[in-house]
C-alpha cells in the first residue's frame, strides 16, 4: 500500500500498486508547498507514515502535543479557544525520506511535526486551509488509519 497526496487537486488517494483503494477530499497549508521549518507549508516529496497516534480514541477527540486532552471538539469549544490549531481523532505521524529535501536539518518532517490528522467540522476540505499538516475529516481518518500500517509510503506532490 501507498499513499499519495496531490495538492493542487487536495486530494489523498490511498493505492494498492496502481489500484484506487480510496480518494479523500483533504486541506493542505494555507501556504502552499515547501520544506523549512517555520514556513507553515506542506512538505513536498516521499516519507513514509512514522507512528499512528490515537488508536480507540472517540471521533473529535482533542490532541495537544499528541496526548489526548481529555475534551471532545463542539462549536461551543471552537469559540472558547478560537486560535487553536485542532488535531483531532487520530494522528498519522509522518517522516521525510530523502535527506536534504525533506528530511534532517532544517527541512525535517517529522522534526516539523506534520502529521495527516482528523480536523472538526467547520473546516473546509478541497481547498488548502492548514499551517503544514494535510487535515482530513475525521470518520476518514479513522478509516485511513485502520487501513494503513506504520511505515506506509507516502508522497506529496
């Protein structure tokens, strides 16, 4: 199995060899593409699925540094904390493949924290929308998560 993420289309296609297994609509960086560290963008190029976090926890679950934080996202929640980044429901932990690009450095994936994770309700999926991490919604990433092993090939293109 495979993944491969498309910005310019904002989609995650989930292959088994050339085979479709699944398509998801997702949200990339608000800032587009691109690899240094505090550029807020999506890291382009292969990695691989790293460590799978959030494995039994309920839909909306709240993650804060990948710990559950013991609440569940509601509106009411949303506007309490209006800046918050929200990672919800799972989290699939990724990791750079090719030193230089992506990895080690200052261009280091998994060093920036970008993660496939589950995102709440108001957020727009087809259009970029994130600060780096590739948001999906959060019944398909539990389904992504259940399908995919850690160390799944993964690309962003």
């Amino acid at each position: 199995m495979k993944i491969r993420i498309d910005a310019a289309k904002q989609e995650l296609t989930l292959l088994e060899g050339d085979k479709v297994l699944k398509r998801y609509s997702v949200s990339t960086a608000k800032n587009g593409l691109g690899e240094k560290n505090g550029s807020f963008c999506t890291p382009r190029g292969r990695h691989i699925v790293r460590a799978k976090i959030g494995a039994g926890q309920p839909l909306g679950t709240v993650f804060v540094r990948r710990r559950p934080t013991g609440e569940i996202w509601t509106p009411e929640l949303h506007a309490k904390y209006p800046g918050r980044d929200w990672i919800l429901t799972r989290i699939l932990w990724l990791s750079g493949k090719e030193p230089g690009k992506n990895r080690l450095g200052d261009v280091d994936t998994m060093r920036r924290y970008i993660y496939i994770h589950g995102s709440h309700e108001l957020a727009e999926m087809g259009k970029p929308g994130s600060i780096g991490c590739v948001r999906m919604r959060n019944k398909e990433i539990v389904e992504l998560y259940d399908l995919v092993p850690p160390y799944t090939p993964l690309e962003i293109v």
